[in-house]
C-alpha cells in the first residue's frame, strides 16, 4: 500500500472517530461477505458502527488520543465499534453477538474507555454493567423515594401540631379554658 493511500485511510479513520470517546475492538474471525453485511445491519439498527481497520494504521490515527490503548496491543485486520447509547449498550449488544450461531467467531479482542484499555474479559463485566437508561431510572427512584419519605415526616409532623391547634381552638370555643387575659 502507497503512502498517500495510507495517509488517506488514516485521516479518514480519524475523521470518523472525532468526538468518539470509547470503542471496543472486535475481530470478525472468518465471516465471509454476507455475514459480515448481516452484522453491520444488525448494528446499524442499534446505531452501532463498524469499521474494518489495519491495526497498524489505527494505531497511527488514534495516537494521542484517549482511544489509543485499545490498539496497543494487537495485530493484523481488525474491526472498531462504537456507538448506541452508550459504551454500555454497545458493549451489551457485541457480546449477545459473539454468542450468536450466525456469527460463529465473531469476537470481542478488548478496546478503550475513559483512556484505559479494556481487555476481552473487561468487555464482559461493561456488558453487564446497567445501561445509561436503567441508571437513570435507579437515580430517579432512590430521589422520590427519599422526597416521599421526607414529604410523609414533614405531614406527619405537621399534621400533629395542626390537629393540636384545631383541638385548643375547639376547646376555646366550647369555653373551656376561657382564662384569655384582655389587654386594658
């Protein structure tokens, strides 16, 4: 391969990569053609990219990038990951794959998050993590829980000391306790 053409690829792995913060490595072992076009839709519907890179050139164009320890290690054709949700969901969605019959030897080799490398086994435990949608709905629970319990103390307490005034008022009207003093 020419220089120039390397140089291309390059500039455009790193155009496609801008702003991407985790990806995750995955080799395609010896899925032909027609597999490999089945996995690339089946990603594209959970907005999931996939981009067959050299691993020579990725780690030239991800160089001094938080995404560069996913090619530290590493040889041969490769394939790049990223998108979906988040780096959970993707994570999620390529290891239900890699337990797919369709895709036999389709397998996740490790990749980057947060600048640190993710070796294969780390894969598996970010798929198991919650995804972003399922943190958010534990955070909201735990926020109205806790706004409830709190609302229930304040009324509680709150509805002791109305139910006390309402009482003294009652008695005073019924002339019990009628020892008001009157300012001259």
């Amino acid at each position: 391969m020419s220089k120039p053409v390397k140089n291309m690829l390059i500039d455009d792995l790193r155009t496609r990569l801008r702003g991407v913060e985790e990806v995750i490595v995955v080799s395609l072992g010896r899925l032909d053609a027609q597999k490999t076009t089945a996995l690339r839709q089946t990603l594209r519907k959970k907005r999931i990219q996939l981009q067959l890179v050299k691993n020579s050139l990725a780690r030239i164009a991800t160089a001094d990038t938080p995404l560069a320890p996913a090619f530290a290690s590493g040889e041969g054709m490769l394939a790049v990951a990223w998108g979906g949700e988040d780096v959970v969901d993707l994570a999620k969605e390529l290891d239900r794959i890699t337990g797919l019959k369709d895709f036999e030897g389709f397998e996740c080799r490790g990749g980057a998050l947060d600048g640190s490398r993710l070796g294969p086994d780390d894969v598996k435990l970010v798929a198991k993590w919650p995804s972003r949608a399922e943190q958010l709905s534990l955070l909201s629970g735990q926020i109205s829980s806790l706004a409830g319990i709190l609302a229930g103390q304040i009324t509680s307490a709150g509805g002791t000391l109305a139910g006390q005034v309402k009482s003294r008022i009652e008695d005073l009207e019924k002339g019990e306790g009628a020892e008001v003093t009157t300012a001259p």
